[in-house]
C-alpha cells in the first residue's frame, strides 16, 4: 500500500527558482574568491593588508558585520548619511554595495530596464540572494531584518524600494529616506538638508531606543575623525607612489565591514610597515603615467578597470570615488569642547556631510568641479599627467558630468580619457587597448 501522500520524512525537493539562486550565489562566492586570490598572489602583497582582504572574504553582508562586532547593523546605500549619527545610536553603518557580476544578472531578471544602473541592479541580486526567494515573511533574509536608509542622491537609488519588492518582501523594519536638497548651496536647501540630519536622528533614536546626547555624539565623531585621519595618511602614500590603487581600493572598501575602531588601527599598522618609493629615478619612471581617476564608482570584486589601468602601465595616485578617496566624508578639528551643545554637534555634522559631499547629483555642482580641479592643482608635488573618467553604463548623472569636465580639463594641458564600461567582462580587451593607447600619450 502507498502511504496515502505522506512524505514527513522524504527530502524536500528544492523548486527551480529556488535552485538558480543558489547556482547563482556560488557563482557569486566564486567571483568574489577569484579576486581574493588575484589580490593575494600580488607580489606587492603585505601580510597587513591581510586583515581587509579577510573583512573582504568575510562577506559583504549586514549579518556578517554583527557577528564580528557584536553591534547591530544599519543598512545604508550612501555615504551622504552621517556616519556619526548611526555609530551614536549603537548602530554600526553598513553599506550594501556590490561589483559583482553574477549579483548583477540576478538583479537584472528580465523585469529591469536595460540601462538600470550596474552597482543597483547587483545590490537588488545581493539581496535576492541573501535569503532566497518564495519564502513566507521576510525569509531569514539579513537584508531585510535591519532598519534601511537611502539619501535621495541619485533616480537609481530613489528606485531602488520598487526594484527590490520585485524579487523580495517589503523592508522591515524600516525604512528612512533622507531627501538631498539638489541646490546645495542654496540656504533654503541647507536649511531643509538640517531638518533631514535632525529627522534621521530622531529616527535612529526611535529604533535603538537611545538618546543620542552630546557625550555620545561627541565620541562617535571622535570615532571617525580618527578613522579619516588614518585614511588621509594613507592617501598620501598612495600620491607618493608607495600604495597600488587596487590595494587602495581594497582597503576603503573593507571600510563598513568591521567597527570604525578596529579598521583604524589596522590602518594604522599598514602605515607603519608600507615601504617608501625608492629613490629619485622610481618615482620619474612612473610620472609619466600618473593620473587622476573619476567617475562611477568601483566596488568589490569588479576591479576590473584598476587591474586594467595597472597593465597598461598606468599609476592611480588620486581620485575622487565615493568608493575610495572619498568613502570617509572630511574630518577637520572638530571643535568638540565641554561646552559644546547636542544642537551645535548636529549642525556642524550636517554641514560637513552637505559641503564634503562631491556627487554629480547637485544641480549647482561647480564645488565638485572645482574640488576635481583642486587636486589636479594641488602643490607639494601631486602631479597628474591625466584624468581617467569611468562611466558605468547606465550612470546618468556621472555620464553627463564627463562631458562637462573633458574641456576643462584638456585646457590645463591634460589628456582625458572617458571609459564606459558595465561588470561584464567581455570588455577588458577592447578597454586595455584604449589604456594602453593613452599612456603612450602621456609622454
């Protein structure tokens, strides 16, 4: 006799959708492995760059940052969001960015446009992946269980709610918007960009259940004027010739992905240890290719362009990425005195993230062009032979601003170059011939 359709003990068969998620999430761990490996078999490789490339290996997930530090996460896709704020409220801040192709045709599914923008569509397949898909609730899913931020930098993100109930539940929970005045210098937007840092602590406090005071405030700026103090020197040594872009790179993106405290330190270590440039003669045989790279973002593990730059015999010692030289927003003094008040801390930390903040997304963005001009400019021997501007496709506002930016830049005497490229990889050839193109005129 049959068993009248009981199946307790047989195995659940997993459904098909089921399956390709988690074909896709291997394919994901594998790309990400590949270029851990790359990154490790560098000979310029040093065992303190080990710690980022473990934060790197550890997974880029909010579940992982908690389980490193104890402290819960708070999912944010922009640094336009005062750090300070979050790290006040006992939140630790989490990024949700991805490179990674096999993410990115997750994102993609057939229901997205076809110029959505590339880092977007792979954080909506990040987290499809990160719990499944056709669960009941919010699946387990540690995307999803934690309070979201979005700063209203760009359409893309705007959007980013509706491409993610495409594939997953809604958000829990809760989600925050910070609105971003688009006439950043305009008073009535400072003003409106105030009230938002006000609502968005009030939002923190209402989650965490904390008071975020003055003492508390005052420390957690402490926390990252140190973490961007140790980053600064760091950028020096890259200008100096002494830090490969790619480790660079490796290192702001491990940024989210432990407490402020300890990626500090860990800095601060790597400093100690890095070599100097040697000699007069190793610094003039790489002048010729040193240029300032702009534009789109780059994230792990698509280092695809930086691998590219660095083959074509090409030295990234300056940028302006929010995913690199600008992933901690500028600490200056902080003025933080025993009479400083709660109100003071706040608008001092509101104007720096407006000011700070370079995106192309402001309608009055002549601070960005000037600040890219200011480090083309800028004394004690930076010197730039040329501008590497990267586009990602489907990046509208960086995509118009290379066009804004290629005339200036040329009547300083500069190349440019424009690249527009997406994760896939079918590219890079056609991309190095282009490079290697313009090193041989840089001289």
């Amino acid at each position: 006799m049959g068993d009248g359709g009981n199946t307790a003990g047989a195995p659940q068969m997993a459904s098909p959708a089921a399956d390709r998620l988690g074909k896709a999430l291997g394919r994901v761990r594998d790309e990400a492995g590949r270029e851990l490996q790359a990154l490790r078999a560098r000979p310029d490789r040093l065992p303190a760059y080990d710690y980022f490339l473990d934060l790197l290996a550890g997974g880029v997930r909010p579940d992982a940052l908690e389980r490193r530090t104890g402290k819960p996460a708070l999912n944010l896709l922009c640094i336009q969001a005062p750090l300070e704020l979050a790290h006040a409220a006992g939140f630790l801040p989490f990024k949700i960015f991805s490179g990674s192709y096999a993410a990115d045709a997750v994102g993609a599914s057939g229901r997205l446009p076809a110029l959505v923008c590339p880092m977007l569509r792979a954080v909506q397949g990040v987290v499809r992946l990160g719990g499944g898909e056709g669960r009941a609730g919010d699946g387990g899913n540690p995307f999803l269980r934690r309070p979201w931020v979005l700063p209203t930098t760009c359409d893309w993100i705007v959007k980013l709610p509706e491409m993610l109930r495409l594939g997953s539940p809604d958000l829990a929970p809760g989600l925050h918007w910070l609105e971003l005045p688009h006439l950043k210098d305009a008073e009535p937007g400072r003003r409106r960009w105030l009230e938002e840092v006000f609502g968005f602590k009030a939002f923190l406090e209402d989650a965490a259940g904390v008071k975020i005071d003055r003492k508390r405030l005052a420390a957690s700026m402490a926390v990252y004027g140190r973490a961007w103090a140790a980053f600064a020197r760091l950028g020096e040594r890259r200008r100096a010739g002494d830090v490969p872009f790619a480790w660079f790179l490796a290192v702001a993106n491990s940024f989210f992905l432990d407490a402020p405290e300890r990626w500090t330190e860990a800095v601060g270590a790597l400093l100690d240890v890095l070599p100097r440039a040697r000699g007069a003669d190793a610094a003039a045989g790489r002048r010729a290719g040193r240029v300032f790279f702009a534009g789109s973002p780059v994230f792990f593990p698509n280092f695809k362009l930086p691998g590219l730059l660095e083959e074509a015999g090409l030295a990234v010692v300056g940028d302006d990425l929010c995913s690199s030289g600008r992933v901690i927003p500028p600490h200056g003094p902080d003025g933080v005195g025993a009479g400083t008040s709660e109100y003071e801390l706040v608008a001092a930390l509101a104007e720096r993230y407006h000011q700070g903040c370079l995106c192309p997304t402001f309608a009055d963005n002549d601070r960005r062009v000037h600040g890219i001009f200011g480090a083309l400019d800028g004394g004690g021997g930076r010197r730039f032979d040329g501008v590497v501007f990267h586009v990602l496709k489907g990046c509208h506002p960086y995509d118009l601003e290379s066009c804004a930016l290629e005339a200036p830049v040329k009547a300083k005497g500069l190349k440019f170059l424009r690249v527009e490229t997406d994760y896939a990889a079918e590219d890079a050839r056609n991309l190095l011939t282009r490079l290697e193109a313009f090193r041989q005129t840089l001289g």
